[in-house]
C-alpha cells in the first residue's frame, strides 16, 4: 500500500468534472490527469471532526463490463472524510424521487472506504480519478436492481446525528456485451495466435534455425557404443496413445534411432503398450531403415506389444533388459509411476540410458537415474529438429517468440514497478496494468 | 462427401472454438446462457466419452479370450470382476451406501477396490527405496545439486529431520517457496504459451490428430 | 462385530498382500490381483456413469421437467459411438470436433489469464519496497517470500528457465551462462519435487502398512498375519515349481 | 569385484525389508516427535476460523483409493473444522473412483459432530465432465448436480438456501490429486466466480501449486500426509496424519542414508576406475 493521506483531497487539487465515459476512449487523457493529480497530493493532512456537507459531484451510472444488475456511483472526497463520519448509499425506483430521507439504504460504510483507486479496475476503464469515491451496487442480498429499469439513487454523508443527502441522480442497469477490463487478454491472445500464424508461415516458406539438442550427440554415442559391445538396443515409447504430442515426438525420434541402428546394424527392441502405437513405429522402424539403405536388416518383429497394464508392461521390460542387457536404453514420450522401475533395472545392468519426457512428475527420476534427460520441452524441439515439419518448427518458433516477449515484460515491469516506488509515481501503471489480469 | 466427412468437423471446431473463447469476453447474460447449457452438454458428452475408453479394454481382452492366448485366465478374471461388479452396483441402485449403511456394492468398493488401488502405489515406496540405493548416483553436477535439494526437502518435511538438523525446515520451506516456485513458474508460462498455441491450431485446423483415423 | 466387515477384512488382507508379492518377483498372485482390480474399477466407473449420466442427468430432467433439449448432448454423444461402426466411424468426427472445438475455445482465455497474466503480475514486483517508516529500502530476508533478495531471485529463476527452453538461439556466450543458471535452478525444483514424491509414495505405504496392522486385531481374526502367511508359503510353492520347470522350458 | 560393486548389487530384496522395517516399527511403537505448522497450512486454517457461522464451504474431494493416505486425513480435518465453526458444507468430486470414498468420509464425520445431511451438509456426488463441472457449478449449481448423492433434489436443500452458482460459494478447498484437481479449480471456477479458494494435495503435485500460492491465486496449501498432520495439530484433534508421522520420519531418514550410500560407493568405484585406467595407459 502506498500514499499516505492519500483519500483527503488537497487544496488546489482540481477534481475531474465532466461526462463520464466508460469505455477506453479519452482513457489515456484521463490517465494522465490523475496520475499529477495523485501525485500532487501526497503531504495531506486529516484533519478530525471536520464540519459535515453535502457529497460533491454525485454521479451514477451502469457499471459498466458487466452482465447486468449492477449500477456505480462516483462521488468527490470531502474534507470530513474520516473513520469518524460514514457514507450511506440510497436507492429508489423510478426517475423522482419526493423525499430523498426516505430513499432506502442499501449500503453503509466509513468515509474513509471506497475509493476508485481501491478498486481493480485498470486505467483504461476508470471512470475517473483514483482520489474519487465509488460504490458499486449489485443485485443480491436485500437489494434487486432490475436491467432496463431506472433507478434514483444518491449518497448521504453521516456524522453523528448529522446527515446530509446529495441529490438524487438516476441511472438504469444494463447488460453489456463487451467486458472491457479483460480486453489485454484478448490483445494478448490474438497477438500470441498472430505470432504462431506467422511463425508457421515463415517455417513453410524458408528453413528457422533451432538449436542442435545435446540429447541427441548422446543418442549417437549411445549406439555407437551398442555396436562395439554388439548388444542389443531398448526403445520405448511411453504410455500414451498417438493422439498424444509426446508419442508422436517419440516415434520421430524412433526414426532417427531406427536409422543409426540400421548403419551400425545393431539389434533394436521396442516394446509397446498401445498396438495403434506399434503399427505406426514399425512404418517408422522400415522407412528408416531403408533410408540407411539396409532394408534387408529390417525386422517386422523388432516392434512388439506386450500388454496395455501399467505394472505387466513394466514387469515384462525389466524381464527383457535383465536377459538382453541391451546397451542403451532409450525413454521418450510419457511415462507414470511405472518410470523409477524401469530405469532403476536399467541402471543396474550398466546400460547407457537417456531419456525424454513431458511428464514433469517423473522427470526428477529421470534426471538421477539416465545419462541424458530431454526435459519437457526439449523432447518436441528435438522431434522438430529432426523431422523439420513445418508445423511443428513453425510453433516451436511462436513460441520462442512469444517467450521472448515475455522475458522483456518481465524486465521491463521489474524496472518500472521499482522505479514508481523509487520515486513515489503512479505512471508505471500505465505499462504494469497491461500485464495484469483485471476482471 | 468428403466435404462431409472432412471440412464440416473442421468447420464446427472452427466456430465452436472462436464462439467459447469469445464467451470469455462477452459478460451479457445470453453469452453466459450459452456457456451454461453447453457446459451441462459436455458434462453429458463426457459420460459417452468415458463408454469409449472402456469399450476398447472390453475389446483387447475379449480378443484374448476368445484366442485363448498367454494369460487369457486374467482376462476371465478382469471380465468376470468386471460383469459382477456392473450385476452388484446395478442392483443397489449404484450407491455405497444408504443412510449410512454399507451395501453390497459398497462392499465391493471398500473391501476390493480401494485396498486394490491404495496398494498399487504403495509398492512404489519399496522401489524408490532400491532406486536411492542402486542409482540415484550424482553423475553430473546438476544431478549432485538435485540429489542435494532432495535430501534437504526429505529432512525438512519430517519431524526428526527438523529435530536433527533444526535450519533444514526453514530451508526447506525456502527452497520450496522461492526456487522451487520460480522454476514452476517458468514451466507453467511455457506450458501454457503450448497450450494456447496448440488450441490456436486445433481451432484454425492446422492440427488434425484429434480427429483419429478412419478411413476417409 | 457385522460378519461382512469380517470377510471384507480378510478380503481386503489378501488383496494387499497379493499385490505385494510383486515386490519379491511378478506372479500369478500380483496377476490376479492387478486384472481383478481392472475389472472392478472398470465396473465402478460403468455403474457410477449410468447412475449419474443416464438417470440423473439425462432420464430425470427430460422426464420430469421436459429440458428436450438435452437430447442434443445424448445425440453427439452417441456419434462419437459410431466409431465402432466401420461404416458410420468418420460420423464420430462431428463429435470429436464438438468437444474438441469447445475445449480449446475454453482453454485460450483462461490459460492466459489463469496461468500467464497472473504468474507475469506476481513476478513483476519492485525491486525496492517502502518500509514505514524507513521509507524505500531494500529487504534481506530470505525467509519472507516477498522480501527484495527473494523477489530478484524469482525473477532470476524464471527468467533463466525461460530462458533455457528457447530453442531458436545458441546457449553461447552469455546466453551459456544463462541457461547454466536456468538448469541449476531446475535441478533444485526437480530435487523438491524428488523430495515431496518420495514423501507421498512413503506416505501410501505408511497408510496400507495402517490398515494390515489394523487387521491383526483379534476381532478380525487376525487376517493380516494369517494370511501373510499363507502368501508367503504360495510364493514358495510356486517357487519351487517353476524352478523344477525351468530347465525343461529352455532346453 | 571391489567390496562397492559387490555393495551396490545386493538383492534390491534386502532393501525392501528395510524400507518395511522402518514404516512398521515407528507405527508399532510411536515416539511423537513435535511438528511445526508452515504458513501454507496456517493460511486454509486461519481463514475457514474467520469465516461467519453459517457461510458456505464446498469441499471437493479430487482423490481415489491410490491417494487415500495422504488426502484422507485432509479431508476429516477440515470437515472436521468446518462442522465446529458451523459452516454450511458442500462435498462434492470430479473424481469418478473416489466417490464412494468421499461419500463415507463426510458421513462419518458429520455423524460424528451431529451433523445432518440436506440441513447442515449436502454431499453432492460426482458427475463427469471434470473441468465442465466446475464451470457448470459456477453457472447453476443445479444444473450440475439436479440431485445430491443419495438422489434428493438440490433444489430446496435447506442448506442450499441463497446458493445459485459458485458466486455464493465464502471458501471452497480443492483436495486434488492430479487432474482436474487444484489448477482446474482456479482456472475454471475462482478465475471467473471469485470465490476463495485453497488446495490440499498429495506430496507429487505439491511442489507445482507454489507458484499458485505465491500469487495468491490459491490462498493455502495442505501439502500430503505432512500438510494433514499440521492441520490435525491445529484443530487439536490427532489423527492418522499425526499417527504416521513418525513412520513417516525413520523413512526419510532411511532414503537419505541410503543415497549417501549409494554415492559414496558410487564415487569410490569411479576413482578406482579412473586410477586403473590411469596406471593401464
């Protein structure tokens, strides 16, 4: 919390007259305007027990970014404004209003409550200066605000036995077909889908640069040493089906694997969970090996499905790492509780082990029990690296982008929230409100 | 007809998808009306989906069955478990429990599945234990710092360990509090910036896999 | 005590231990166990679905208070059936794109507001706070999460870990240093999370070990020690038998 | 073979039986060590104490049998709490095979503090959909749930009464075991309906809700069978959280020994690698 004495208005301080605008339109005139007049009024004083008057500059109007039932009314802060005295809120039906003492009370607080800046609405929908009073009034307990009718309603200022009412002023509910305080998501959504759109394009047109994965020299090595003990290589491709990314991502690096084993002419072994799965990697398994020009080598078995169970499946892999030994046991796609099993059995052959998931929850076992872990997003850029697929590099890329832009509102904000403390200024906001979700 | 069986259902995922996410900006009551009964749809939906992920299990061990091969008793089992467990819950009307006494299916629930499952997991905790034994090993320096946070997290969460070693709690809560929480932070930034590209595509039908095989 | 309580203690019993057996090898009796579980789970989540779907929220509104147009749901939800029928499976299509299409719609909005304006306004904090009475300084506390030292280390930590997953520029230079940093900072988190899972798995076991140790009351008549032993006399049996077996299995 | 490498291959068998011991001992024979409360726990329990008599508490039980140890004892003791200060509670699940589960949990505790179900609680069951339900509810609760779980109409729930949407809802606690758990609740439900919200979680998901915290989204967090046990000291009524925590202590303890001693097998068996290698060349 900032400002001290911030509510009591100053002498000089201008207040904001004029017609209120609920829209973003004059927003950033307004802004501006507030932001001196905040400033401006830091060394205030409250004074105790000042003489009661009327609320200034009453106004009232449908609130706005809402589904109806709701009205806001805006008044001007007061000398008296203190725990001391208190603000009621009145409400009647209809446009006259013949004796505003007996207008209902629906709302009761300290005059020292409420302002607009209290609110969270951000800068481009306050409908005035932060050193304003406002209350909004819904629908709900004790009070029904029905949309299309017409309201009086009007605050009155309490002080003891004193009580001063403002002149009524009428508005009518509606409901709005725009929620204006959330318009930086939208920007934000079609800014970020733009990114992607374009990234895409770019990637169909022209080659992107991705950075070459460490995890996949690993993979080579890994088969290199394979062939020099003549064992057996494990692949698997995780628990889920194809519809999920991290499978797909799985059988294309399946395929780069396929193709090393195949020039080294090494075993490969890769045990499935979902035969949908085992049939598309067995296409996978024979077009790589006959891009390495060995398809003789190839072997339609060399893919297999062992059961869909979570702990048979894991029972019978570490069943075939303990006889096979294979010399590098590959993890890719995603895994559950059945990883630590695996990898642990692994681990106690002596077997060079990498793995890549998206599984965050198993990641940590991964990372202490593999050579080489892809971690999360790693294994789609190393799948888009190496199949080269448009798509895939083109979001991969968005999202870089998208990162990036990220990191710099990170930066940025950081620099301007420190300097509005720093030097006791509300313009910062203007930039920080942005990146705030405001609802 | 293949504007039938490929474009309309590229066409509704277009419009479906542009017509809720701009829900999220219009407050007026007709766009909630909308939201409410669509979402009341998809609570229905998901009650069909949840057929179609049993009914292919149905399938995989009816084939087994039927070919008699390696394991097929399991199968019996798993079906018959299965047929008598529908039999139960059906005849007590699929409730636990009435007035808190417990029913037939109840019984099935209490006695069978929930030791079942709760025991599933709890071997977990004997092999963590031969894992931290045999391989949690700190092969790189980012393993050695993984390994040593764990351990700090370990001591920090329990009793003793806060007893033996009294800063491991404070530490722990920091560690958990600050890095931990940063580092989740970027991972949900990056996972979300996928996620809402991945529906960008999915609406704008640049990603199809969703809508599975079957021949055109 | 109620006898159904007594045999379910003993079923219960059995049960666990079965499932423990996996520790010692994968057996029969872990087989039985796991498939059994499948089974009636399968049948629970049967049973629950039509007693809420079906006579809840279909059959009781469209009776009783004629809501028609819940047919619709009914409608697609039976298209996405159709994906059995070889003939009619590109109908299910419509159903997939339904669902499909209303999720992602969902998703967008709320994932950046939930997930990414939320997390950026927390992490854009000042780097100075006003102390009252001190006014602007700069707060060492490590153990106030919002102290200035913890604020620079978030920002730190999420910006190298963004960092770290940019995939379309060289980790050299400054950029190497960066995404060390970035992989430190992950290494950490994964180690909490090494922790916090190793608690919870502990957990799991501390609450079966509970329940056997609650099933040796003599009320119960005592299953958990009965039948632990019996369990483990199968697994010798068995044991026994197979390694009688093997030789003739492999030659 | 070094005495480390033959170390390092014992039976995993051998391991087990110490994991085993170790569990079983502390919960055969307790010592009751002392716990300290961690803000996080702290925040669910200050907050449900400020709460007016007679505001509304949903409590969705997100579990199943797998994690019943953990979130079990959540459960109880904030029902529990929620019963004493007299709340009106909702329970509720996403989670299909937890149904049954939850069902009894809130039965057994309200019968316990006298509680009566369609007056003082309402246990509404659960119905598919996941992240629609929350949405639904947050729309019309009765669309949602048209009956509670022993099949009575909502609608005209004594305890229901001034309740719509998930808009009246004070306080709602989220004990999540994965998904739609915790997150679904905040992205779904208090994103857009703005009620309070907290989670309770098993150990796994914990550490991925901190971000959560920090930025307020959710207000508290009962973190696994530790985060249970806090909150049995805080409510002054030990149960089976407080119960395991010392098993819970001895095998802590017996994983950190056991990976120092993996690594310094581990590390000893490298320099003798590395010497031979060293000498060979």
């Amino acid at each position: 919390m900032r400002g001290k004495g911030l509510g009591v208005k100053g002498k000089g301080s201008a207040v904001v007259q004029g017609p209120v605008v609920s829209g973003v339109a004059g927003s950033f005139a307004r802004f501006f305007f507030l932001a001196a007049c905040v400033t401006g009024l830091s060394h205030s004083v409250v004074f105790a027990q000042t003489p009661l008057a009327l609320p200034q500059d009453v106004r009232a109007f449908d609130t706005p970014s809402d589904g109806g039932g709701s009205l806001t009314v805006l008044w001007s802060p007061a000398p008296y404004d203190s725990a001391a005295a208190r603000y009621q809120v009145l409400l009647s039906e209809g446009t006259t209003v013949p004796d505003p003492a007996a207008m209902k009370v629906v709302a009761e607080f300290p005059a020292n409550q409420h302002y607009v800046r209290e609110s969270k609405w951000p800068w481009w929908t306050r409908p005035t200066t932060g050193d304003q009073h406002q209350f909004t009034l819904r629908s709900g307990r004790g009070v029904e605000l029905k949309d299309g009718t017409t309201y009086s309603i009007t605050v009155a200022a309490v002080q003891n036995d004193d009580r001063k009412i403002a002149t009524p002023v009428q508005a009518t509910p509606q409901p709005n077909w725009m929620n204006w305080n959330q318009v930086n998501n939208l920007l934000l959504a079609l800014l970020f889908g733009g990114i992607v759109f374009y990234a895409i394009s770019t990637a169909r047109k022209r080659e992107i640069f991705l950075r070459r994965i460490p995890g996949l020299d690993a993979v080579d090595e890994a088969i290199g040493r394979a062939t020099e003990l003549g064992k057996p290589i494990l692949y698997l491709t995780g628990a889920h089906d194809m519809s999920d990314p991290s499978t797909i991502a799985a059988a294309v690096i399946l395929g780069r694997v396929a193709k090393r084993t195949a020039a080294y002419e090494t075993d490969l072994l890769v045990p499935h969970r979902d035969p949908i799965t085992m049939a598309v990697c067995q296409e996978i398994t024979k077009q790589a090996y006959l891009e390495a020009g060995k398809p003789d080598l190839y072997k339609d078995d060399s893919n297999f499905f062992i059961t869909s169970d979570q702990f048979s499946y894991t029972a019978a892999v570490d069943g075939i790492m303990l006889r096979k030994k294979p010399a590098a046991n590959f993890f890719m796609g995603a895994y559950f509780a059945e990883a630590l099993l695996l990898t642990e059995t692994g681990a106690s052959t002596g077997a060079i082990q990498i793995a890549g998931t998206d599984s965050d929850h198993q990641l940590p076992f991964f990372v202490t029990t593999c050579d080489y872990t892809l971690i999360g997003e790693e294994l789609y850029a190393a799948s888009a690296y190496l199949s080269r697929e448009p798509v895939q590099v083109g979001t991969l890329r968005g999202q870089d982008i998208g990162k990036a832009l990220i990191l710099g509102v990170l930066g940025i904000g950081t620099l301007l929230a420190t300097l509005g403390v720093m030097l006791d200024a509300q313009w910062p906001q203007l930039f920080l409100d942005l990146f705030k979700d405001v609802k | 007809m293949i504007f039938l069986r490929r474009q309309v259902p590229l066409l509704i995922t277009l419009i479906t998808g542009i017509v809720f996410a701009a829900q999220y900006y219009v407050p007026h009551p007709a766009s909630e009306q909308m939201l409410t009964s669509v979402t009341k749809w998809l609570q229905i939906i998901g009650g069909f989906a949840l057929v179609l992920g049993v009914s292919s299990l149905f399938h995989v061990h009816a084939i087994k069955i039927r070919r008699k091969e390696a394991g097929w008793g399991y199968s019996f089992v798993l079906y018959v478990s299965m047929l008598g467990t529908i039999a139960v819950g059906l005849w007590s009307n699929g409730k636990e429990a009435v007035d808190g006494t417990m029913t037939a299916f109840g019984w099935i629930y209490n006695f069978m599945m929930v030791p079942l499952q709760g025991t599933m997991f709890a071997i977990l905790a004997f092999f963590i234990a031969s894992a931290a034994y045999r391989s949690f090993r700190a092969r790189s320096r980012e393993a050695a710092v993984l390994l040593i946070a764990a351990v700090i997290v370990m001591m920090g969460r329990v009793p003793l360990g806060e007893y033996l070693l009294p800063i491991s709690g404070d530490l722990s809560q920091w560690i958990l509090n600050v890095l931990n929480a940063s580092v989740r932070r970027a991972i949900l930034i990056g996972v979300s910036l996928g996620t809402v590209a991945l529906s960008i595509k999915i609406i704008f039908s640049m990603e199809r896999s969703y809508l599975g095989g079957g021949k055109e | 005590m109620p006898v159904e309580t007594i045999i379910g203690a003993w079923v219960a019993t059995g049960l666990t231990l079965f499932i423990f057996t996996f520790l010692y090898k994968d057996n029969p009796l872990f087989k039985l166990a796991e498939n059994l579980y499948v089974g009636v789970s399968v049948g629970y989540t049967i049973v629950k679905t039509y007693d809420t779907v079906v006579v809840q929220l279909i059959w009781k509104p469209i009776v009783e208070n004629g809501e028609w147009t819940l047919l619709i749901p009914v409608a697609i939800g039976l298209l996405m059936l159709t994906r059995y029928v070889p003939k009619a499976a590109w109908l299910s299509r419509y159903a997939f794109a339904f669902i499909v299409g209303v999720g992602s719609g969902l998703a967008i909005p709320r994932t950046i507001s939930s997930f990414i304006l939320k997390q950026i306004e927390d992490t854009v904090r000042p780097l100075m706070m006003l102390v009252p009475g001190e006014g602007v300084s700069f707060t060492w506390s490590l153990l106030n999460p919002a102290s200035s030292l913890n604020t620079i280390i978030i920002l730190v930590g999420v910006s190298s870990v963004l960092f770290y997953f940019f995939f379309s520029v060289e980790h050299t230079g400054p950029g190497k240093i960066v995404a060390r940093t970035g992989i430190l900072f992950l290494m950490i988190a994964f180690g909490a999370a090494f922790g916090y899972t190793v608690m919870a798995r502990m957990s799991l076991l501390i609450g079966r070990l509970t329940d056997l140790i609650e099933f040796t009351d003599p009320s119960y008549g005592r299953p958990s020690l009965w039948l632990l032993g019996l369990t483990i006399l199968t697994l010798v049996v068995m044991s026994r038998r197979s390694s009688n077996k093997q030789p003739k299995e492999e030659e | 073979m070094t005495f480390a490498e033959r170390m390092l291959k014992i039976d995993r068998r051998i391991i087990f039986l110490v994991i085993g011991f170790c569990t079983l001992l502390p919960l055969l024979y307790p010592v009751g060590l002392p716990i300290k409360i961690s803000p996080e726990v702290r925040g669910v329990y200050d907050y449900i104490e400020s709460l007016p008599e007679g505001s509304v508490f949903l409590l969705s039980l997100d579990f199943d049998p797998a994690s019943k140890p953990e979130l079990h004892p959540q459960a109880i003791s904030l029902l529990r709490h929620a019963f004493r200060k007299n709340l009106r509670v909702i329970a509720m699940t996403l989670w299909v095979s937890g149904t049954g589960m939850a069902d009894q949990v809130v039965t057994q505790v309200a019968r316990e503090m006298g509680k009566e179900s369609g007056k003082d609680y309402v246990f509404l069951g659960w119905s598919p959909g996941g992240t629609a339900v929350i949405i639904n509810m947050g729309q019309d609760l009765y669309g949602a749930f048209p009956a509670d779980y022993n099949g009575k109409p909502t609608k005209g729930l004594p305890v229901l009464q001034g309740i719509a949407n998930l808009r009246d809802v004070s306080y709602a606690v989220s004990l999540g075991a994965g998904n739609p758990g915790v997150e679904a609740w905040y992205v779904f439900g208090k994103d857009k309906y703005k009620f309070e919200l907290a989670g309770g979680c098993t150990g796994v998901m914990a550490p991925g809700l901190y971000p959560l915290l920090r930025s307020g989204q959710i207000n508290g967090l009962i973190g696994g069978l530790r985060g249970a046990a806090e909150y049995e000291i805080l409510i002054g009524q030990k149960g089976k959280a407080v119960a395991g925590m010392d098993a819970q202590s001895a095998t802590h303890l017996a994983i950190i020994v056991l990976v120092i001693i993996c690594n310094v097998f581990y590390l000893s068996l490298r320099k003798t690698t590395r010497q031979q290698a060293h000498s060979g060349t």
